[in-house]
C-alpha cells in the first residue's frame, strides 16, 4: 500500500522524495554546513543567500533522480545482462525517440519533462557557483563539475538497477549530454549578463 506525503512517497521497498522532500534535505545539509564548517561560516550577506539556494536546488536534483531501494528489494546478480544491455549508449536517440513519439500524439509534456527537464536540472549550478566564488569558478571548472554530478547520477542508477535486478531508472548518455550542455549554456548566459552590467557599469562611472 503506497503512502504519499508532501515530503516523498513510500511504496513497498522504495523510498521516492518529492522536490519538497529534496529542497528540505537540502536545508539541512545548508544548516549543517553553515554550523560545522568554515565556508558555511566566512559567506555572509546576500552570497549567503546563494549558499542556501545552492543546497536547496541539489537537494531536489537528488529528488528528481535518485529513489531510495530498501534491502528488501536488492537482488544482486540478477538480470545483470538486461540490465547492461538496457543501457542507451547512442548520443540523442532516445531524446530523438520520445520527441518523434510525442509528435505521433500531439502531446509534447512527456519530451518537455524527460529532454527540457534533464537539460535544466544542473543549469542553476552555472550561475550559482560563479556568483558565489567568481575568481574559482571558470567554465572549465563549472563544466568538470556538471559532468561529474551527471555521471554520478548515472553512475548511481545503474548501481541501483544492478543492486535490484530490474530497470528502477533508465540510464542514458543523452542525460550526461543534456545535464551538461544545460549547465555550460547557462554558466556562458550568467558570464554575458556579468561583462555586459560591468560594461553599463563603466559607462555610468565616466
């Protein structure tokens, strides 16, 4: 019998948080580290503001890809050939099939979820992390870091799906691709915006 709360669903061996349920571990992460450690204790004023938001939105981005699979349901070593042959390893065919699908009903809510949604997921990381620290966090680093989260995001689901035998999530190089390029088109977006109001800026000094 599945129990559902504003905070995240519970059917029989798994554990699913809502984006509520996300942002709420996120403050307590926020809270901890704003208590234990010294870079939650040195921001101050409105980077501080920053700092939660930042906690908050990578707790929803663990909402929104991560369920939790409760012992009960592990079986490991079974199905592991389906499991790994289920993998889409083809750059943008699956994205390609859910459109081409999505236009066959004239109902394009699934592909502006599953494409849009994994392509925003990250992108608030290109924006906030360099305006938090804008000398340590070039689009080299902010690139590095949203291939790494999706690659563990990936990583983490296949473990799952390995862990209990059966397809949890699916996994998908098309995710890597759209968390990615998500994160770098609004770190590039966030970097125009910055040089254009410190042109204006100059302008308004002289």
């Amino acid at each position: 019998m599945p129990v559902i709360t504003p905070l995240g669903s519970y059917l029989p061996g798994f554990l699913s948080l809502t984006p509520l349920g996300g942002a709420a571990l996120g403050a307590l992460a926020f809270l901890f580290c704003r208590r234990f450690t010294r870079c939650g204790r040195e921001v101050g004023g409105g980077r501080l503001l920053l700092l939660a938001l930042l906690f908050l939105w990578a707790g929803v981005v663990f909402s929104l890809t991560i369920p939790i699979a409760f012992p009960s349901q592990w079986h490991p070593g079974a199905n592991v050939r389906y499991v790994l042959a289920s993998i889409q390893y083809r750059p943008l065919e699956s994205s390609l099939l859910i459109y081409k699908n999505c236009a066959s009903i004239q109902n394009y809510w699934p592909f502006l979820r599953l494409v849009v949604g994994n392509f925003f997921l990250l992108a608030p990381f290109g924006v906030l992390l360099p305006a938090l620290w804008p000398r340590r966090w070039k689009l080299g680093r902010v690139a590095l870091l949203a291939g790494g989260i999706s690659l563990g995001i990936e990583g983490s689901q296949l473990l799952l799906n390995l862990l209990c035998g059966s397809l949890v999530r699916t996994v998908e190089v098309d995710d890597l691709i759209l968390n990615l390029s998500g994160c770098v088109a609004c770190y590039l977006l966030f970097a125009l915006c910055r040089a254009l109001w410190r042109r204006c800026r100059k302008k308004a000094a002289r």
